[in-house]
C-alpha cells in the first residue's frame, strides 16, 4: 500500500514536473520570439532608426522649412548631449538607472505602495529603459501583457546596449511637449538653441516635462514649469549631481524662453517650397522625405526671392487687382531661383507659376519663327499682313492685328516679331506646320501637352503652360541651344551629409546654334525697339510679350544676365478680361514689364553668356525706302493720341498702319 502510494507521488511529481518543463519551453520560446522584435545594438549600434525632421535650405544656407511627420525630430547623438541634461532625466525619471538592470523592483515596490495609499496612482515603477522599449518596440497599450513585454525587451535592451546608449536613445525619443519629439527640438522650442549648449536651468526645465508635458508646458503652464524645474533641482542636489550653490543658483534663473510670437513670421518663398516638395515626394517617397532626417539645399536665391516679391506686390498690391506668376531660372544651369505662386498662400494653395496653365498668346510665337528657321526661312523672309482667314477642322480661322491697328503691308519675320504681327505668324504657321511647332516648343522646355492646331501660333493652346516652362524653353534660347530641365532642387544629403539624391543638370541639344542665335537677335530687337522696349533694363536682353484673345492672359518672357524669366498677369479662376486695370488694358508690354524689369534689374548678374545672347544687325528699321516712323501707344497699338503716357517709335510700310489714333483712357 505505501509502495502505491509511493508511485502516486512520483507519477504525481513527474507530471507537475512535466507541466513546469513545458512551461518554461514555452516561455523559452515567448523570450526567442520577442528577441527577435528587437535589433542587435552591440553589433549595429545603427540599428534603431528613429524618425527625423528633414531641413530645407536656400542657396544661401539660411532655413527655408523643417518638414517632417507627426513628430518634429532632431537626432543628436547621446554624447553630444549635454551632462546635466542626462543627470536631470536621470534624477527625476529613474533615480536608480545606472544600479538596476532595466527593471527596478524597488520602484515597483515603491509605486505599489505609494497608490495603493492613495487610492489613485501617482507613481509610476517603469525605468528609463522600459520608457526606451516602450517608445521602441511596443505600441503603448496599458495592459499586463504589454507590461511584461516591456520588463523582458528591457531586460534584453540592458544585455546588448550600455547604460549610456539607452539614455540617449530615450533623450532623442521622448516627447518633451508643445510639438517636441527629442532634446534637440525641445531645445529648439523652448530656448532657440541646440541641445549642446542647454544651461543647468534648461535642462532641468526640459527633463521635468516629460512626466506630464501639457501640465509642464512652460509656454501654457509657467507657474507650473517653474515648480517642477525647480523639483529636479533638488533632486539634482540630493542625489548629488549639483552642489547646493548651483541648484540654488540655477532656481533662482527666469525660465528664459524664447518670445514665439516675435519670431513667428510668414513662410519665406512658400510656393518654392510646395514646389520642391512635390518634386522630392516624387522621387523619394512620403517616409524618406518626412522621417528621413533629410539635408535638402534648394537652388532658391533669396535675394531674387525679395525681389520678385516685391516687384509682383508694387505693380499690382491689392486683393482685387489681378494676380502674378514669376519664374525665374539660371539658364545656364536650370537652377530655379525665384517663384511667385500667388499673392497668398495662406489662402490659396495653387502655384500660379509651376502649376498654372494659361494661354501664352504671342509669347509663344518663337517656337514658331524656330521651326521656321529649321524650314530654312530667314529673319528677312517676307510675308502679307492683311487680315487672313484660312479653312480649319473646326471651320474657318480668322486673323486680324491687334486691335487691327496693322491692315496691310509686306513684313520680314524680325519685324513682324518685333512688333508682333497676328497676320505674319498665321501665315507662317501655315507653312511650316503645326506639328513642327509642337515638336521644337517640346525640345525647348515645354512640358505640357500641346494640340497641334495653327492656333497655337498665336497661343490658343488646348491647356496652356506654366510659367516656369516659359522660363526654361527661353532659357534654351539664352544658352546656345541646350535645353536644360529646370529644378528647385541643388542636392539633398542624410544628417551625416552623404548624397541621396541630385537632379541631372546636363544639357541636352535642342535646336541649333544658329538657330537659337537668330531667335536672339529676333528678340533682342523685341526688347529694344518692339512690344516689350517697357521692359529694357539697359543691359542687353532678348523678350517676347503675350496677349491673349480679351486680355485674360498677359506675359512678358525674356532673358538678360544669367537669368530667364517668366512673368504672367491675370485672373486665376477663368479667362477674365483685363479690360479696366488702373484705367489701362493689361498687355505684357504693360504691368508684366514693369514687373519683369524691376525684377531682373535687382536679381540678375551679367554673365558670361553663350553664343545665343550676342546682339545681332537684323532689323534695318526706317530707314528702309518707303517706310514711315509713328509714334505709337505701348497700349492700343495706334497711332498715340496726347493723353498716351507709354509711347514708342516704330517703323511700318508707309499705308500699313490704320490711321486711327488712340482714344484710351489712361
């Protein structure tokens, strides 16, 4: 009987035994699976990637934007923090990090007994590195499993890293409150400095909002920020970080934050910034460009930034004035270095110049006159500029001059591109082609789809083109033929400074050298003599102007010095007519030029141009038999009458212009 009751124990033993081997495998198994959650930092001290603001700068290295998700991140490493920074964490958060393993059974002790006395909790037992784990690998849920999940991957965390990773792991992980993920942008924040240079009185502002960062909050709660900064000091001096003189000294500072309102100022270049923006996400994707802790430098000159401001805002300042589009490009290069979206981009988002398209009307017509010189037609190629209709698809198209002010007479292509003649380029487009239009306007810069209709020649383009697109297809003319793709982007780089991504800045041949000669010259004399003279700086240039059908559309495009600009006057949200605009009819011989000449006289730099910008002979002018020189308004095109204030002296086949005389009310 006993011998039975023997084997009962036994059978009884070896199954409790059985039930506690199979336990503790399974537990085995529970800790390799959670091993397996969490990186090798004494191999790969790398591993843990932590989300980073990425920076946009100017061409001048001054801050344009930080971007970043939903924590705004600086990570700086741990031994570049600063000493009393890591002891006032240390000294109100886990008084006994450097003595315990990374679960402190004292503390839970502690807590256990201080909430259950007080019948609320009030302490927390979690150590600095359960804190880090939690942060890390855990998604914060507040239940038993969780919590023991974080007890072993802190226990693990504190076998692979020493005490000091972990603390700056946490120190560039935690949230510190108003926005701030990490010392450095608590740092930044609070006082309008770098982490490294935090005084005793800083840190200890910064470590005591970690417990509760809306109650601490310095900027909301100072009353509150103050008493527990002061807190951490003392604790700072009881445990022996600071010597009583400077807890007391340091108590005795003002909390010393920086005056957020006085810096608070509008977004410089905002529309350059969406625009590089939608660039980058493009190529790099939402999580690199918003966590990746990326060094963008952008290609923007403030410089030409200020001044395409403020020559779009003394043009045309008010709200109900019609809006500007500025692009500007280095041509030789493609670096974009000015853009004008808008008048606001706080209450509209949409980038009149990289976004918009609108109708170009004669600016387009050197593409036309370049597809031409490919046919062989020269700039003193002759042509009718009578009004002309000629059959189309859609029925008969039907083309008269500018407020009909030209009915007649035979012209050479550089004058009819001088003074933009209608009749001329109707013609021309005829006989060259629409399709061969399109074709030279694509290899110049234009990226837009166009139709290829004998409208285009005069701008009636299916959906138009951007601003910036009329900046770098003129740009091709300026650098001898070499077409460029323009880019807001120099080079981005990673927080250590290697090179993630560069735009390409070859130059690829678009048309011809001589060709793209001509074209300068044809628009140099556009510039001195023709439609767009109110834009001269006094330097050589070469511009064309555009109208389009009611005066919805006005351009005036062109090159001098290193620059090629775009500027578009207009309204935005359909084809207004811009009949009555401060008593004129907007032109882009009128506000565009005023607009493009201020501009460029502040912003562009001579430069050593290529072969394209050299000024050439053509264009006789009236000295040629039989023609006549009028005084003409830069408005109406008609003979000036004696209230016209912007006038100019062009030459015209005698009986080629209408003797009408100007009747404007300017």
């Amino acid at each position: 009987m006993a011998k039975t009751g023997l084997v009962r124990i036994l059978s009884w033993a070896s199954g409790v035994l059985a039930v506690v081997l199979v336990l503790l495998l399974a537990f085995a198994g529970y800790l390799w699976h959670l091993s397996t959650r969490l990186p090798d930092l004494a191999a790969n001290p790398d591993a843990i990637q932590l989300a980073q603001t990425s920076i946009v700068y100017a061409a001048d290295g001054s801050v344009l934007a930080e971007w970043h998700d939903a924590e705004d991140r600086t990570v700086v490493a741990g031994e570049s923090l600063p000493q009393t920074l890591k002891d006032a964490v240390v000294a109100i958060e886990d008084r006994r990090f450097y003595e315990h393993s990374g679960v402190d059974m004292q503390a839970i002790a502690r807590a256990l007994s201080v909430n259950t006395a007080a019948g609320e909790v009030r302490q927390g037992g979690s150590t600095i590195t359960q804190q880090t784990v939690k942060l890390l690998f855990t998604d914060g849920e507040r239940t038993l499993r969780r919590k023991i999940e974080e007890a072993l991957l802190a226990l693990q965390l504190e076998s692979q890293a020493d005490k000091d990773d972990v603390l700056g792991v946490y120190l560039n992980m935690v949230y510190f409150g108003h926005g701030a993920y990490g010392a450095e942008s608590a740092a930044q924040r609070f006082f309008g400095l770098s982490a490294r240079d935090l005084t005793l009185a800083q840190s200890a502002l910064i470590a005591g909002c970690i417990q509760s960062p809306t109650r601490y909050d310095p900027f909301t709660s100072p009353s509150n920020a103050l008493e527990r900064r002061n807190l951490v000091l003392r604790e700072m001096r009881d445990q022996g970080y600071v010597t009583a003189g400077e807890a007391a000294d340091a108590a005795a500072e003002p909390l010393g934050l920086r005056d957020e309102a006085a810096e608070a100022q509008p977004q410089f270049a905002p529309y350059f910034v969406e625009y590089v923006r939608r660039d980058l996400l493009e190529v790099l994707g939402s999580e690199r460009l918003y966590r990746g802790g990326l060094r963008i430098h952008t290609t923007l000159d403030p410089r030409a930034q200020r001044a395409a401001e403020s020559a779009a805002r003394s043009a045309l300042p008010t709200v109900d004035d019609p809006e500007v589009a500025v692009a500007s490009v280095r041509w030789r290069d493609g670096a974009v270095v000015a853009v004008v979206g808008g008048r606001d981009f706080s209450a509209e988002q949409f980038d009149l110049a990289t976004q918009g398209r609108r109708q170009t009307g004669s600016a387009f017509k050197p593409f036309v006159l370049a597809a031409a010189l490919e046919e062989g037609y020269t700039l003193d190629s002759t042509w009718e500029a009578t009004p002309f209709s000629t059959p189309v698809k859609d029925g008969v198209w039907h083309v008269e001059n500018y407020e009909n002010a030209i009915t007649g007479g035979t012209y050479t292509l550089e004058m009819a591109t001088t003074w933009s003649i209608n009749t001329v380029y109707a013609r021309l487009i005829m006989a060259v082609g629409a399709d061969k239009v399109v074709d030279v306007a694509h290899r110049m810069g234009i990226t837009s789809e166009i139709n290829e209709d004998p409208a285009i020649a005069l701008g009636g383009l299916s959906q138009g083109v951007s601003p910036l697109e009329m900046a770098s297809a003129f740009g091709t003319i300026a650098s001898g033929g070499t077409s460029v793709a323009p880019s807001g982007i120099g080079k981005v780089t990673d927080s250590d400074g290697e090179l993630v991504y560069a735009p390409e800045r070859a130059g690829v041949r678009a048309i011809s050298e001589d060709v793209a000669t001509t074209l300068a010259g044809a628009l140099n004399q556009v510039y001195t003599r023709g439609t767009g003279s109110t834009a001269n700086i006094g330097r050589w240039g070469a511009v064309k102007t555009g109208t389009s059908q009611s005066w919805s559309d006005a351009w005036l495009v062109g090159y001098s010095g290193d620059l090629s600009t775009a500027v578009w006057v207009g309204y935005p949200q359909a084809q207004v007519p811009m009949e009555d605009v401060y008593g004129i009819h907007v032109t882009g011989g009128s506000f565009p030029a005023q607009i493009w000449k201020e501009f460029m006289q502040a912003a562009s730099a001579d430069a050593a141009a290529g072969p394209a910008a050299r000024p050439t002979d053509a264009g006789a002018g009236s000295d040629r038999e039989g023609w006549v020189t009028y005084t003409i308004c830069s408005q109406s095109f008609k003979i000036a009458g004696p209230n016209c204030p912007d006038t100019m002296e062009l030459a015209f086949p005698a009986g080629a212009i209408s003797d009408e005389v100007c009747t404007l009310e300017h």
